[in-house]
C-alpha cells in the first residue's frame, strides 16, 4: 500500500512543482528556526555545503513526528558567495548591493531533500549547482528589483530564474529543479524505486 507523501514546507515553488508533477501529496510547515539553526551550525564549524541537508533533516524530522506513517519530505537550500552563507535579506539598498557584489562572479547553491518515515531519515541528497551572473548595470538592477521585489524577496540570492531573473546570469551548471529548492528528479527516483508513484 502506498504511503502519504508530506511535504514539510510552505514553499510555494516547491508546491507547484510537485503539483506540475501531478505527485499527490500534502504541505505541512515544519517551523522551525531556520536562522537559529544556520548560527548553529556556522558556530560548530559544519561545512557549509552540509547546512542545507541539516536543515532539510530539521524539517522533515519535526513533521515526521507528527506524522510518522507518511513519507515526508523536507528540503532546503543554501546560498554559498565567495566561502560565506547568505541568508535572506528584505530592504531594497540591501538587495541592490547583494545583487551588484554577485554581478559577474559566480555562486553556489547546494539543494537538499531528505524523506522521512516512521521517525527515522530513510533516504536524502544534496546538489550543487554553480551560477555565474552577467556584469549587470546599476541601472538595469534598480529596475529589476523595483519590478520584482514582492517575489525576490523570498530568495535568498535575490533573484528568481524561473521569471525575469534569468536575464541576469551568464551560466548555469547544475539542475534547473535543485536551483528552485527541489531536487526533483531524485526525489521522482526514489518514489518510483519504492512503488510509491
């Protein structure tokens, strides 16, 4: 019989891309302190290409207990520029600046998914993708943002790739799904590996 998938995220991208997969599935937030346990983490010392599987293990586990049947999947994804994590920021001066320090240099995104069942990480991975921005103008980047702050402010980079921030990049090497927050074609993989889809 097969298992009640969960995601553990309110993630509206990662909603729509389960649901453009037609994966039947439900979305429960996990809630949890996201930033408290980045500080964690940098205070350990952890490897900043781990901190996106920790986080997606943080969500998944929490909604796992509450629903221990069901598969739950968490995710989450880590923004890595010039050896520093980047988290989310809201004003515009501060996206304008993230936004203008990346133009023309590259980043990482590491992308993690991990599946929970019974209370115990029965599977994860973890992707890279490395994104290189075109030299962008001041100018250009003031009109991207004005246009398109109600979404990019969601993102951690300040950009979105699905919209119109693709026309900020050069290259990208890596899968598209990991750099919206899902590594979708494992995470398809592994529920068809099992019978679940």
């Amino acid at each position: 019989m097969k298992k009640e998938l969960i995601l553990a995220s309110e993630s509206q991208i990662r909603i729509q891309i389960l649901k453009n997969s037609k994966i039947n599935f439900k979305s429960v937030p996990a809630k949890v302190d996201e930033v408290n346990i980045k500080k964690s983490c940098i205070i350990k010392n952890i490897n900043l290409a781990q901190i996106s599987d920790i986080l997606a293990d943080y969500k998944a586990k929490k909604v796992s207990a509450k629903y221990p049947e069901a598969l739950v999947l968490g995710c989450d994804q880590t923004l890595i520029f010039k050896n520093k994590l980047l988290s989310k920021i809201r004003k515009k001066k501060e996206i304008f600046n993230r936004l203008k320090g990346m133009s023309g240099e590259k980043h990482t995104l590491f992308s993690s998914a991990v599946i929970y069942l019974d209370n115990i990480s029965i599977w994860r991975i973890t992707t890279k993708a490395t994104l290189t921005m075109r030299k962008n103008s001041d100018a250009y980047l003031k009109e991207y943002i004005n246009q398109n702050y109600n979404q990019i402010v969601h993102s951690t980079g300040c950009y979105m790739i699905e919209g119109e921030g693709i026309r900020l990049f050069n290259q990208i090497e890596g899968d598209y799904f990991s750099i919206l927050g899902i590594p979708l074609l494992p995470v398809l993989d592994f529920l068809y590996t099992r019978g679940e889809i």
